[in-house]
C-alpha cells in the first residue's frame, strides 16, 4: 500500500535573479555512513491510533549503512541554490511488538527498508565579516520504502511515504583561509490534513580547501521526522530519525 502523507504546502516562489551577479558552481561527493532509529507503527483500516513498534527490536533495522552522498550549489553572488542527497537500504529480522497492517503482533518478521533523501535550499547571503549567515527556503523530498513479511504465515505488508515538505532555512558559513565551517538548519511544524507532522534537518560540514579550486571535508547529517494520523482510514505513527557521519571532497569553478 502507498501512502502520500506529505504534501507541498505552499506553491514554488519564484524569485527573479539581480542583473549584475558572478556565478560560482561547487560540487561535492562523498560517502556517509547512516543508521535509522526511532518508531513506527502502521494500522490498516483503523481511526484509532497506531501502536509504535521500536525498528531495531521490532523490524531488525538500525545498523550503520554506507550511503552515497551529493551536493551541487550554484551561487550568484547574494542568492544560493543548492541541492543535497543520499540513499541506503537496511534490512534485518525482529519480532513484532504489535500489529503492523495485516500482520498480527509477537510474530517473527523479515524487513527490508529503503530510504532516500533529496533537499533543496534557496538562501540569501548577508556577510558579516568573515561570518555569512544565510535566510531562506528549503524542500525536504523523502522516499521511504518498508517491506515487512512474517516468517510464520508468508504474509508481506508494505508501506510507503513519498512526498516533498517544505521547510524554513538557515545557513551559516564562517571562512578562516582555507578552512571555511558550514551549519544548515531546517525546520518544519505544522498540521496538514489532520496530521500532524514535524521535521527537523540539521546538516553540518568542516571543509579544507588545499586549492581555490578544490576542497576536502567531513560533515555530519541529522535528520528527524514525526508524522502521527490517520489516512484513507488507515492510521500510523512514524517517529524516525536518520544520523551520521560524512566525509569526500570536491570542486568549485
């Protein structure tokens, strides 16, 4: 079953670049290394409210992934649009603490989960020194795939939430010579359709720039999301969050 909790609230601004500006393009790639922890709970065909089943005891999920990660930013000179993302799989085996969809409580289960994460940012640039603190817009898109099957009666529940959630947006930059510290903020609350729904997105890199051309950085991801309704009659209750270490290097021109 595919469920579409998530829903752009507000249409595309469009924002019209100033006339004099330089460009810059910077791209980056990298690995990370991620886990996923939290809760989550699924009821089919029911208004009352889903248990939440912990993934690493209920699903077998939560052990450290390897993810492939990007970012591309394209800066004009005060705005800056950049694009972000990575995707892993995890999979496992747990006992069910409750009901999940059509599969019943304290049975044995095989999960596969697949999780990819795309976000874009548009921020204006106000310097201030050798600090830049940037204000804007940002769009988290999610794609989160769980497959649940039981050992015991070969039955499979799968649930998906794939949707774009728009976000207010924060950067800052701090640049010492060829170290520069980046820190983004992301922050969503807010009820839509009768569920209510937050995120949290935190992102924060250490780059080394050998070269004016080049850069060599670790960083580290954090991502929480909490979505607890009811959906075309069908109710959950997701608490997840996804965390870890980065690290790669790239190019700027």
């Amino acid at each position: 079953m595919r469920i579409h909790p998530l829903a752009l609230l507000a249409s595309p601004v469009l924002l019209t670049l100033p006339s004099c500006y330089q460009l810059e393009v910077a791209a980056q790639a990298g690995y990370a290394q991620v886990a996923v922890n939290g809760d989550f709970g699924y009821l089919q065909n029911s208004s009352s409210t889903a248990i939440q089943q912990d993934v690493g005891s209920a699903f077998g999920l939560g052990s450290s992934r390897g993810a492939p990660y990007a970012r591309v930013a394209l800066d004009t000179g005060v705005p800056v649009l950049s694009v972000s993302g990575f995707q892993f799989d995890d999979s496992g085996t747990g006992t069910l603490q409750a009901n999940f969809g059509t599969i019943t409580g304290n049975v044995p289960v095989t999960s596969e989960l697949s999780f990819a994460n795309v976000k874009g940012a548009y921020a204006f640039q106000i310097p201030i020194g050798p600090v830049t603190i940037s204000p804007g817009l940002a769009v988290d898109w999610f794609d989160i795939d769980l497959s649940v099957r039981s050992v015991l009666l070969a039955t499979t529940e799968s649930v998906s939430l794939t949707g774009p959630l728009p976000l207010a947006f924060l950067r800052t930059e701090l640049e010492l010579g060829p170290v520069n510290a980046l820190a983004e903020v992301g922050y969503l609350g807010a009820t839509i359709d009768g569920v209510d729904a937050s995120l949290l997105d935190l992102e924060a890199q250490l780059q080394v720039r050998p070269t004016s051309w080049a850069d060599l950085f670790i960083g580290y991801r954090y991502l929480a999301l909490n979505a607890q309704g009811v959906i075309s009659n069908d109710a959950y209750d997701v608490d997840l969050t996804v965390s870890g270490f980065m690290l790669g290097g790239g190019f700027r021109f």
